[in-house]
C-alpha cells in the first residue's frame, strides 16, 4: 500500500477535480511526536454535508477531534474538523453508509458482513478495541480555502476562521 500512495499523492495535489479524487483525498497530518507534515490518501464519502473516511491505519492517531486539518479535496485546499467515532452502532451505520456508496472501501477495511446484512458484529468489535474508528470530517463552515500548511501558524489567520469552542483558535 506504501508503494501505491506514492503516486496517489503526486495525482491528488493536481490544482484540478480528476476522477480519481471523486473517492480519494489528501490528508495533511502533523505528526504528534515529529512535528513533521504528512500527506495520506484517504478514501471517503459524503453524508449529510461531511465526509466520512474509515481510519483503520496509523495516520488517524495525528488526528484530535476538534483541530482544523487541511484536506486537498476535488483540487482544492479545504480545511475541516475530524470527529472520531468509535461507538459500535454508529461505526457499523456509517461503514455501511460507505460501503454503498463505495463498494470497493469494504475489502481495504476487513470487516466481513455478518448474518442479515449487517457488519460482523465480534470482528467490528475486535477492530474498534484495536483503535479502528470511522472519521467524519466536518468542512469548515465558512467554505475557507485552506493556505499554507497544518503547523504553519499563518494559515488559521489567513482562513480567517474563527476561535473554536473554549476560545481557542483551531490549528
């Protein structure tokens, strides 16, 4: 999969809508420990006015809920805030959610339909208590283009978004 995200990433930085970035976009992640950018591909879906990504890799523990992330989305840079969801009944709505709106996300996940249409209900359970969670990705409310990069103390300034609950400004 390292192999393939290498092309991925060079695709979905095009400033243009590809159909490859109809399911596919470009997380910008700031590393927890390193303090270093990370691009990742991701796979998503919209519901609702979100997206929704399943987060089974590594990259996800860079994420805390409510801390704006830059998203090359459709060719365009867009900022939005993770919310992480990790309560069973709602991971297995919104993994079918996206496995109807994208079959093939279901054989990167592992997470076999059980009897009645439904999700395996012990494999959801094994792979949440591993640290799965399904990301649903709340674009900021203003439609600010994302600039700079995460970490780059001009970028929440320049979006020009306001603080986030707490008086914090996000970012």
């Amino acid at each position: 999969m390292r192999l393939l995200n290498v092309p991925m990433r060079l695709l979905l930085r095009l400033p243009l809508r590809t159909p490859l970035s109809e399911r596919l976009m470009l997380v910008f992640l700031v590393g927890r420990r390193s303090g270093k950018i990370y691009r990742q591909p991701v796979s998503y879906v919209t519901d609702a006015g979100t997206l929704l990504t399943p987060a089974g890799g590594r990259w996800r523990l860079n994420l805390v809920a409510g801390n704006a992330v830059r998203l090359r989305l459709c060719g365009e840079n867009r900022l939005a805030y993770p919310e992480l969801i990790s309560e069973p009944g709602e991971v297995e709505r919104l993994l079918l959610l996206i496995f109807a709106a994208n079959p093939r996300a279901a054989s990167f996940v592992g997470i076999p339909r059980g009897p009645g249409g439904g999700l395996d209900r012990a494999r959801l359970e094994q792979a949440l208590a591993y640290g799965f969670r399904v990301v649903r990705w709340h674009l900021d409310e203003h439609g600010q283009r994302a600039r700079g990069l995460p970490g780059d103390p001009g970028t929440v300034a320049a979006a020009g978004l306001p603080p986030r609950p707490g008086g914090e400004r996000a970012l």
